[in-house]
C-alpha cells in the first residue's frame, strides 16, 4: 500500500485524548494531527520522535493532518489502525499470502455475528467461506511483537464470533499485521488483556487460524512482508 501523497516529516511533542497529537514539523509550523490510534502505542510516544504525518486531501476536513509513522531506535513503525484491512487486502489479492491462496473473491466489512462486520470474506464455491479478522500489531517487547496492548472486550467479542464461524463449518482466521520490521514472533500479551488471552486460547481450541505477518516500512509505502511464529 503505498502513501496517496509524500510524508511530511516532524517532531512528536505529545499525544493526548486518544486521538490528537501535537507535532512540530520541520519548517517550525505546529500542528495538529489525527491519531488513528485508541490503543495505549506503549514505546511510541517519545517525546523529539521522528513522525511522519500524511495531509488531507478533503479541505474541509477539520484536522489537516493524519499521524502514519514514528521511528522507533533505527526502524518505522507504523501507527495507523485504519491501514491493516488495505494492506492485508492488496497482499491477498496479489498471492503474497499462500495460507488464504486459492479464493474467487474477496468481500470488506461483510455483516456477521451479533452486530458485527468481518474484515475479509473469501468466498469460493469449490471451499468453505474464510472469514478474516485483521488486527493491527504494533507493541514490541522482549522482541516480540505482542497484542493487545489495551484491554479490548470488542477483539474479545470478535474471537468468540470467529469461534461460531468454525462451529458453523466455515473457516476463520486471525490475521494478525505488526507495522514493524523488528520482530521475529508473535505473542498475546496475557498480561494487559487477561480476558482476550483466554478468549484467544478457547478460539484456537474451536479451530480459529491464527497468522502474523511483519511488514517493510518506508515513507513512500507499507507492505506486507514475512510471516512471524505466533506463540499460542
């Protein structure tokens, strides 16, 4: 997935209410950024980061820029959540995932469950229908990458739906996408999210697919990269 327009780079002051940031950038201007971000981002809010920001192309659009990227010791980690679902999407479509090769179409934000929409539906009529859950990595310790890094009843949810999905004879699968090229492995980070650990070991025991991909990152573009082990 490459960026519509070139990064503009600046400096992270601070991140406040979730989703603003304050950014001074290199021409002096300070701004005000979005954050597509309502996760904790532990390890990437130093203040003097090195960001890149994307600006709107809807000039009426409140906050002119969007946070994308920080660098993090000598590597970009990317911190927008509303990436994944294209990432992921644009990798499938062009057989650069060989775990969910093999399907005739591929559908976004299809309804399923109680009041809930699944990323990816691949759909086939010669195989059962895949759904895929996309779920945005970006906490790194002990060189793992590790999810979540918040408590999240919804991702919870989201694991128990995909568990009636296999129940259903369908297929199920959590795709989980780390914005960072440092890690090697995948862990759940049982002890930010003890809930979501559980619901994570019961849906593997019902037969839910768990993937991890690593991505390269630079300012023109983020694509997807290596698979990574994921530790039940």
């Amino acid at each position: 997935m490459r960026f519509p327009t070139p990064l503009i780079r600046g400096r992270l002051i601070r991140r406040y209410k979730r989703f603003l940031s304050d950014i001074v950038l290199d021409s002096g201007e300070e701004v005000v950024a979005h954050c597509a971000n309502p996760g904790a981002m532990t390890g990437l809010l130093a203040p003097n980061a090195e960001v890149w920001l994307s600006r709107a192309s809807n000039p009426s659009r409140k906050l002119k820029y969007s946070w994308e990227l920080v660098r993090v010791d000598d590597g970009l980690v990317g911190i927008n959540t509303n990436l994944p679902n294209a990432i992921v999407a644009e990798a499938i479509a062009a057989g650069r995932v060989p775990e969910l090769a093999g399907y005739g179409s591929m559908r976004r934000e299809v309804k399923y469950g109680v009041n809930s929409r699944i990323d990816l539906l691949l759909e086939d009529p010669a195989r059962p229908t895949c759904h895929v859950e996309v779920k945005n990595v970006h906490l790194r310790r002990a060189e793992d990458a590790e999810f979540p890094d918040c408590v999240t009843l919804r991702g919870a949810k989201h694991l128990r739906e995909l568990a009636s999905v296999v129940q259903g004879g369908g297929r199920a699968v959590l795709f989980y996408l780390v914005q960072r090229a440092d890690c090697d492995r995948m862990t759940v980070a049982a002890d930010i999210d003890p809930g979501y650990a559980a619901a994570f070991r019961d849906a593997r025991d019902h037969g839910v697919e768990a993937l991890c991909y690593a991505c390269r990152l630079s300012t023109e573009a983020i694509k997807l990269d290596r698979p990574l082990v994921v530790v039940d």
